[in-house]
C-alpha cells in the first residue's frame, strides 16, 4: 500500500464526520491516479500522470438529493461539502419534494479490500520494457508499416462513510497495454490489428519480467494481421456466425446492458415492457457479476457500491427470460426490487450513476470447435473496432479480425467488417454456447462518465447481418 493512500481519519475521525450528518448522508474520500505513455514507431509522443483527488458528500431530504464535490482535501473541505450537500438537497426538495422514503437503511458494514497491492516495476523499468517490445517488433517483423504501444494506467481508490454506519476502504488498479499494427496489404490499402493486455493489478504484475510472454503474444498478433492482409471482404447480408468472447461481450455489454441499467429504463429503453418475458434463447443467461465469477477474481471487483450498498450479483436474463435490472437505491426502490450495488462514480466530482461493473452470458456446454464444425457457410468474428447501440437493443459494431468458415472448417482471414441487429432478436437465435470463458481487460464505459467495467464471456453461435460486398 502507498504510503499516501487515503485515509480519512487523517482528516476527520469517522465519530466527528458522523456528528455534521444531517438525514441519510454519504461521505465519500477519493484519488484516481492515472499514467499514459505512448510510443510510435520508437518515438516518445506522450508520458503523462495526473492525480485527481477530493471529497463528496451526498445529502438525502424527503426523497430529494444533494450532492457537492471539494477538491481542498482537509477538515475544511469535508465540512463544506457536507454542508453544501444539505443545501442543495433542501433546494431540490423545496421545489420537487418526493416525499419518498426507502425501505430501511444500509446494514451497519466495514470492508477493506484490495489495500495490500504494491508496484513491484519503477517508472524506468516501465519505460525500458515499452522501449524493448518496440525495437522487438522493429527488428521481428521488418514488414509493418508502422507499430504503436500504449500503456495506460489508472488506480482507484476510495473510502466511503455513510450515516448507517457502512465503513469502505478500497483500491482497485489496473495496467493496460495495448499494441496496434499496421501493415500494408498486397491490393495497396492498410490493414490494422489493435489488441489489449494486462487488467486488475498493476504494471510489474502483468509485464514486468514477462518478455517471453509478450514476444509469444506478438507473434500471434502479427500472424493474424499477416493473414488479414491477405484475406477477402465478407458477404454482405444475414449469416451464421460464431462470435467469441469479445464480440460476445461487447454484445452482452452494449446492446444489452445498458437497456436494463434501470435509469435507463425508466428513460424508455425497450427492456421496460420486457421484463419477465422471453428476450433471448434458452441457453442464454445474463449476469453482472460483483467481484467474484466462477471462483475467480473479476476484471473490476465491486465489494461495495459508491452509495454503500454491499454488492452481489445481478442476474439479468435467466434462460431467455429478462428477470432484473440493475439498480442504484432510489431506481430499486422505484421498481420495488432490491439494489445489487450497481451504483458508481468515476471521480470525486461525480455522482453515483446506475453502472454495469463486470457483465457476460454464462457459459453452456459446447465446445468452441464444435461450434465452428456445425457452420457449413458462416463466419468465426473474433475481435471488435468501435460500435454503437441504443436503448432499443439495435447495433452496430465493428469486427477487425475474423475468418470464413466453410463445410465445418476454419477458411480464409476476414478484412474489416461490421455486425448489426437488434440485440434481443439475436439473442433468440443463438443455438450453442461455448463451455468457458474470456474476460476483456481494458474495457471503459463512457456512460456520462468513463468507468472502468469488465465484459467478456463464452463464444456463442446465432445469426445475424454482417456488413460486407457482394
């Protein structure tokens, strides 16, 4: 743990903060540390660092909420905010009084959690193995056109009091590498692959030492690409397809995760009229995991919620039929449901919104390349590019690697491409789902606020358009 880690109690021992609490109060102390450096092709474009730190107080007055940020990070600051937060929330409810009371408070909790972590790599052994993957890439693959290695690092940490007496002090770190490669196709156009590396911890636990680990995966990178660059366009038009973990997880995620983020709903995302009917196949079951998923850490794990609320799994859609949202306290309280601790905020300046945390199908039973041999005319789509989706579960997205398969078999390597459909149509046709399961490490979700989120799942098999020629 770094020795400036947030402690409150440094500020305002718990007993004193608890005495300014007006009503239901949140209290909320936080420092987001972030680092980027860029290289591209050798050269040094960027190498950065920014600390974001402050404190919030949320206030909660006859069904109304105020909320007020401070980034003078003192006694003071904790004082200014707890009062401005009762102003507000007195403001708010003088012209919009809700009069709405929840049903009990939050269970008296204290949780630490992820407080032990450590940076094992400096800041030169960072930059020595950035250098050295790039002059790797240079020398290995003399071919690319042009090459770019991103390291992306961003920790978390935060401790929350609340009036119910919940007690939370935790910090999540995450390290990124990403790599883009570039080469030229024999037609004369460009042909890219973007990958992703790394996840929850910190650099010197995914990188540091691990050369041989990040040359192994270079080299299957640019094998892909060299098979990209040689590959054909897909055929435009409705297919049968094999979508893998990532695809399948920016589906899980965008098309249809953000329809049963419960403000969502009450905004008139199509999953309102659906609840406790059929959205997808049998063999499809949704859930946005806490911090635990098949006895594994998730890619962010989520003890507690940025409003108190310990937080446990969401189940979603449970054989084909959509069964829940996700909620923060005033959305569950509206649906009569109970909150599964999906509400967070990125930094000290925001306030808590209804967030995915860490969302994917639950695998089946099929293997992956059984799938594959049950497609006589279809695709295999592996990695996705940027997309879109809306409320109405319809989308777009992407596909920058993929293949053809034909009579069963893997075929020829796909150019860019892009999928489209209306989420909950597709979901009705999937047909086999793969037995394991692949997180993305890198994912963000820009819902107002950048938030980092996992997403991931099993490859699944089902039909939809796929944008292409001919």
């Amino acid at each position: 743990m770094k020795e400036d880690t947030i402690i409150l109690q440094d500020l305002l021992s718990a007993d004193q903060a608890k005495r300014q609490f007006i009503g239901e109060t949140e209290l909320r102390a936080q420092e987001n540390t972030s680092r980027r450096i860029v290289l591209n092709d050798g050269t040094l474009l960027s190498n950065s660092q920014s600390v974001m730190r402050g404190v919030s107080a949320r206030v909660r007055r006859s069904g109304s909420y105020g909320f007020a940020s401070d980034s003078d990070y003192s006694p003071a600051g904790v004082e200014r905010v707890l009062t401005h937060a009762t102003e507000n929330a007195g403001f708010l409810n003088g012209r919009r009084p809700l009069g709405k009371n929840y049903r009990g408070g939050r269970s008296p909790y204290k949780n630490e959690d992820g407080l032990r972590h450590a940076e094992r790599a400096s800041e030169a052994d960072i930059m020595r193995t950035l250098t050295e993957l790039d002059r790797h890439l240079k020398e290995t693959y003399p071919k690319l056109a042009s090459r770019r290695v991103i390291y992306s690092g961003l920790t978390m940490e935060k401790l929350l009091l609340t009036s119910d007496q919940v007690h939370s002090h935790t910090l999540t770190p995450r390290a990124i590498l990403a790599v883009a490669l570039y080469l030229e196709a024999p037609d004369g156009g460009m042909v890219e692959l973007y990958n992703v590396f790394g996840g929850y911890g910190y650099f010197g636990d995914h990188f540091f030492e691990q050369e041989t680990k990040l040359h192994e995966d270079m080299e299957k990178m640019y094998r892909a690409l060299d098979e990209k660059a040689g590959g054909v366009y897909a055929r435009g038009g409705r297919h049968t397809v094999v979508l893998d973990s990532d695809l399948a997880g920016i589906l899980a995620h965008e098309a249809i995760g953000h329809t049963v983020e419960a403000d969502l709903v009450l905004g008139g995302s199509i999953a309102g009229p659906n609840l406790g009917k059929p959205v997808a196949s049998e063999l499809v079951t949704l859930i946005d995991y806490a911090n635990e998923a098949f006895g594994e850490r998730c890619p962010v794990p989520i003890t507690v919620d940025d409003e108190g609320t310990v937080a446990k799994d969401a189940v979603l859609i449970d054989e084909g039929q959509l069964v829940g949202f996700m909620h923060n306290r005033e959305t569950a309280h509206h649906f009569d449901h109970e909150p599964c601790g999906n509400a967070r905020a990125y930094e000290f300046t925001d306030e808590p919104l209804v967030r995915m945390r860490n969302t994917c199908i639950v695998p089946g039973k099929d293997k992956l390349q059984d799938m594959i041999a049950s497609v006589d005319d279809g695709y295999y789509l592996i990695n996705s590019g940027n997309g879109q989706a809306d409320t109405t579960s319809e989308f777009m997205f992407g596909v920058t690697k993929g293949y053809e398969i034909k009579n069963g078999k893997i075929g020829r390597a796909l150019r860019d491409t892009t999928v489209s459909g209306v989420a909950f149509d597709v979901l009705k046709t999937v047909t086999m789902v793969s037995d394991d399961l692949t997180w993305s490490c890198g994912g963000m979700c820009g819902k107002k606020q950048m938030i980092p989120v996992g997403m991931g799942g099993p490859a699944i098999k089902c039909e939809m358009n796929i944008g292409g020629r001919g």
